[in-house]
C-alpha cells in the first residue's frame, strides 16, 4: 500500500476541510433541494471537485477514509453527475494503491449521465464500466434516491456492489422514516458517510453566524426530517 492508506484517516482534518472551503452554508431564505424538499442550508461540493488542487486533497482524503474502514475494492464509481470527477481521481489514486498495478488490471469507470436508448448495459450505462468489487461513491446525500438508482443499475449490470459512501450525509430521513444507511442495507450494501451534517452545522453555525431565525429553522428542519435533533446553542 502507499502513504496514502498508512496515514489514516482523521475525522477532525476531514470537517476542517469541508468547513474551511465552504461546502457548508446557508439560505436565508429557504430553497428546494433535489429531494423536493425545501431547506435553510446547503451541502455543496461543487467548489471543491472543480479546483485541481482541492480535489486533490479531497480524494486523499477519501482514499484514507476508505483504508480506515478496512473497503478493498477494486473500483470506485460515482454516481452520474454526482461525484463523477471525485471518484475518477480517487479510482486512479486507489489502482496504484494496489501492488499488482499493472496495464489492463484495473478500469477508470465512468456512468453516463443519461442512458443510451440502444445497447449492452455496458455501453448502456458506463463510459468504462466498472469491474470486480464496486464501491459507490456520491457527494451528498439526503434520502439517497440517486444512489440507490445506481446501485440498482450496476446489479442490473452484474457488478456487485460491496458498499456505498457519501462525502457528507444531510442525516435526513425520506417519507417511509427510512436514513440512507437503512436503504442501502436493506439491498445488502452498508453505507459510510465521510462526514454528517449533525457534526458540520453547529460549527459552520458557530463561524458564518447567520443568524438565530435561520437556527429555529433548522432545528424545525431536522424535527420533520433529521435521523436526530440538532440544536443550536
């Protein structure tokens, strides 16, 4: 294994990282998630996997994070237009991990956005289709309806999928009362989450201060929908 994989994985760096970009935020008047649902903060990674450098650190991070969770496999495949180009580092970064890195034995995967009408699955579905244990990577999650839509589409595939990992989870929960983690495991894959809401927000709180109304709307926020109350002090 390289550095990356004997450095570990510090929670603390990952949260400072996501805080210090600005992945974290806030609405002071709320707006409609893809989830449909309407929200006083956001999760926003885009900042971060359009920076060179940043995404750099990022997929660092998320390869450390995946050692630390003893995950081995073979490729890391981002959710269409989710984490595309964070998982197509990270992929790259992971092969040469790997000590039989060597021509033809490991694929970049690549989902295509919007399938193709005509086809095999391969080609279908995947500009690189991913090969041998598969772990699913999206940036945020919610109620987890794209990842779960991939997770579907790589079995349909026969890809076997060993997990599923988000960069940071909302800590919501859908219609059913059901959390991210409990949808996937009810298709046999266990999810991770790199970072969670209920940890970021009281200090992306505490630094951009925006205000006690946009608390109580949170806090209302994650009375309806949140895995667990959040307060703010």
């Amino acid at each position: 294994m390289s550095n990356l994989g004997n450095s570990g994985f510090s929670q603390r760096e990952f949260d400072d990282f996501v805080l210090r970009h600005g992945v974290i935020g806030f609405f002071q008047e709320p707006i409609k998630l893809k989830s449909g649902r309407m929200s006083n903060w956001y999760v926003n990674w885009r900042t971060v996997s359009e920076d060179a450098y940043l995404l750099d650190r990022l997929t660092d991070f998320a390869i450390r994070f995946i050692h630390s969770r003893s995950i081995v496999p073979a490729s890391i495949y981002g959710v269409p237009e989710g984490a595309t180009k964070t998982a197509v580092i990270a992929q790259h970064k992971l092969a040469k991990d790997f000590l039989d890195y060597a021509p033809g034995r490991y694929v970049v995967p690549m989902g295509r956005g919007k399938p193709k009408e005509h086809g095999a699955p391969k080609d279908r579905f995947f500009l690189g289709m991913p090969r041998g244990k598969t772990l699913v990577l999206e940036d945020v999650t919610t109620t987890g309806g794209s990842l779960l839509g991939t997770i579907d589409v790589l079995a349909e595939a026969g890809v076997p999928v060993i997990g599923a990992m988000g960069l940071t989870d909302r800590n919501e929960v859908g219609e059913d009362g059901l959390s991210v983690g409990m949808r996937t495991s009810a298709k046999g894959v266990p999810y991770h989450a790199m970072s969670n809401a209920l940890d970021l927000l009281p200090k992306a709180y505490k630094m951009i201060k925006p205000g006690v109304e946009i608390a109580r709307a949170i806090e209302g926020e994650f009375e309806r929908y949140g895995t667990k109350q959040i307060t703010f002090s």
